[in-house]
C-alpha cells in the first residue's frame, strides 16, 4: 500500500505573568551611560598596571611582579565580563541584580577585592568607582514593558485565538511480509514492513512569540517500522517497534536552554540543528466487541539521542552563549499509555459486494513517566481516518 498523512493541528498557547516583587532579585538596568566613568577609570587603571609591567617597575620583587601579572590578566577577563554585563550597546543585560541581591554583592566585592589590590600592593590609584546597580527590584509595570521592548525580550503575548493548522506531511510505503488467517477467525497472523518520509510542512514555532509552539517538528525525517499483529476470535494485539532518523535544517532561535522562557532579543541567531536518532516500540492490545468496532489500549516507549546544533556558517557568535543550550534534555525517553475506539470496515459486503476500505479510530494519550531529558508531558487526543482506494484495476 502506498499511503500519504495529512495532519491538521490544533494549537494555543495562553500565557498567565505576574510579578512578584517581595521575592525579586533583580531591578532595570540604569542604561549604558551610568557606567561611562566607572569604565574610563576601569581602563586607565589596567593601562596604567600594563605600563608598569613593561617597564619593569617590579622586576626587582618576583612576588610581586607575579601578583601584577596575575592581577593584569584576571582584571582584564572581569572588565570584559561586565561591560557585556552592564554597558554594551548590544549584549548588555536588561535587568541587573540589585546591590542588595548575593549576586550583586559578588560583582561589587570582586570590583572593591580588585581596586585594593591595585591601590594598595601594585600602587596603581585612580580607580575607586563602583558600578551602579539597581537598588529596587523591578515593578510590574517595568516588567510588561522590558517583555516587548526591543531592547529587552521583544515578545508578544500568545493568547491569540486558537489556530487548526496544517502539519508535517507524511507519505510512504507498507509492504506486506506474511498473513496466516484472517481477524476475527479462531486464529490470524500478520507482519508489516512500512518505510515513510515527513515533509516539514508544518508551522515552526515564532521567537517572538512568548511560549510559541509549532504545528510541526520542521524537521524532514525517514522512518522504518516493523509490525507484527496476532489475534484470536475478537481478541488481538499489535506490536510495532519505530526507528526515525531526521535530517538537519537551519532556522532562527533564541540562545536560551529549552526551559529558558525569558532570552534576549539580542540572543537571536541563525543556526543548523541535526536531531538525534529516535527509537519507539508500541504495544496495541484490542478487543472487538461489535462489528467492525473494537477497544483499543496503547502502551508506548520511546527513546531519543541528543541534538547537536551550532552556527550556521557566517553567523557570529554570541557572547556569553553557546548553541549546544538549545540541546540541553533533547536526549529523552518517557512512557505513554492510552486508550481508543478503532473502526475498520474491509469493504466486503454481506451480499458478496466490494466497497470502499476504511478505517477510523478516536484514542486519547497521556505521557506517564520518563528517564531523562525534557519530554513533553501531554494529554493528546487523536481522530484519525484511513480510506484505501486501488491504485491498479484487474
């Protein structure tokens, strides 16, 4: 049989914030300029250090020249680190911890652990400044408009009208190994091999969308099942055990862990992602209880390698990111059970006359359980509809 899937989706996404300001660690940051002096003397003293190991000024002490060598390399990675931190037009974070928060304190006592050095060990003085943090947590107002300032997160709300869309469209080939009886006499068997592709039809998921979800995995993927059903009388299971392989694709997404909500607009980046492999073995026991109806259970493992995606090329990087967060937990397993209603009419009729096939079934599914990895914890319902028609006439 040659077969084809066309999958229409239901997706929404609704979205409930609130801000709760007893418990907030982290205030708006001031804006680039508050940090322009506090840096000037920040790089003048490191100028000044750098002068003096050049000209020698310690090479009569070891130990302290080793302290100046030490202090200059540890001092340039902290200044680097926290004017994309605090000042840079592009990276610099939209919110700071408050001077109150124990991150904040941190970055404050480094900066103060840091000018006492310089003035008091290495005699470089001038720098005294600290940087300013916010000194009150954000407020709810500030928080709405950080999420769709561009120079914040840049995202809209997801709480638009519900969306039937299409999804990934599927085709392929199910070839018949061996049939010994037929369902419903005091014994049957049968074996299926199916080979299909998915097509990346469906929608992908928007960035700037907060909690976006796609219709489709947006990823082309092969796939090879084998299926085995045996039965007695009314009573049957299927077993069916799945290897998709999907190949690579590039798309736009933010530089954040899956379960990141809140990224940067500026963390946007273009890259390539090849998933892993996946593996699923699918148990089927029914039983009929009517003509052409029967009950259906499922029972469902599945398993999944890790993704491996990076830049695609001439992309820069981003600092203070690393593509491989996108593929944190996308090595995952989990157990699915559930349960349904299958109708299949063979199309022969009780007058000896030969209709159409067709098969339909209603099964509602939960994920119970899992390993490893982020999954998706879904309670999913699926309709679906099988109708045959000859290809060639005899």
């Amino acid at each position: 049989s040659v077969f084809g899937t066309v999958p229409w989706v239901f997706v929404r996404s609704r979205v409930s914030l609130t801000v709760d300001a007893s418990t907030a660690r982290v205030g708006l940051n001031p804006g680039p300029a508050q940090y322009d002096e506090f840096f000037r003397q920040f790089d003048a003293a490191l100028a000044s250090l750098a002068l003096r190991v050049q000209h020698g000024d310690f090479a009569g002490d070891p130990t302290t020249l080793a302290l100046a060598q030490q202090t200059l390399a540890s001092a340039s990675a902290l200044r680097a680190g926290s004017f994309t931190l605090l000042a840079d037009p592009v990276r610099a974070s939209s919110v700071l911890p408050t001077s109150t928060d124990a991150y904040g304190g941190l970055l404050l006592a480094q900066i103060a652990s840091l000018q006492s050095t310089l003035s008091n060990q290495l005699g470089v003085p001038g720098f005294t400044l600290a940087p300013r943090l916010p000194a009150t947590p954000l407020t709810s107002d500030q928080f709405t408009a950080l999420l769709g300032s561009p120079g914040g997160f840049a995202l809209t709300s997801s709480n638009i009208l519900p969306q039937v869309v299409l999804g990934d469209l599927e085709a392929g080939v199910a070839v018949q190994v061996a049939q010994h009886g037929t369902a419903g006499v005091a014994s049957w068997s049968a074996a299926w091999m199916r080979f299909a592709a998915r097509f990346p039809t469906g929608s992908a998921a928007d960035p700037s969308v907060l909690l976006s979800q796609g219709s489709g995995d947006q990823h082309p993927a092969l796939q090879v099942d084998g299926i085995l059903e045996v039965g007695r009388h009314r009573v049957g299971i299927r077993a069916e055990a799945a290897y998709q392989h999907q190949l690579p694709r590039s798309s736009f997404q933010r530089m954040g862990a899956p379960d990141q909500a809140l990224v940067p607009a500026s963390y946007l980046a273009a890259v390539r992602s090849q998933p892993g492999d996946s593996f699923a073995v699918t148990v089927r026991p029914f039983i009929g209880f009517a003509p052409h109806l029967a009950v259906a259970a499922l029972a469902q493992y599945w398993w999944k390698g890790m993704n491996r995606t990076g830049y695609v090329t001439n992309q820069p990087a981003i600092a203070g990111t690393d593509p491989s967060q996108l593929d944190v937990g996308s090595a995952a397993n989990a157990v699915v059970i559930g349960i349904g209603l299958s109708y299949v009419y063979t199309g022969a009729g009780r007058d000896g006359s030969v209709g159409l096939p067709v098969e339909a079934g209603w099964s509602i599914e939960r994920t119970v359980a899992s390993g490893r990895g982020i999954f998706p914890y879904a309670l999913t319902s699926r309709v679906s509809l099988h109708i045959y028609r000859p290809l060639i006439k005899h």
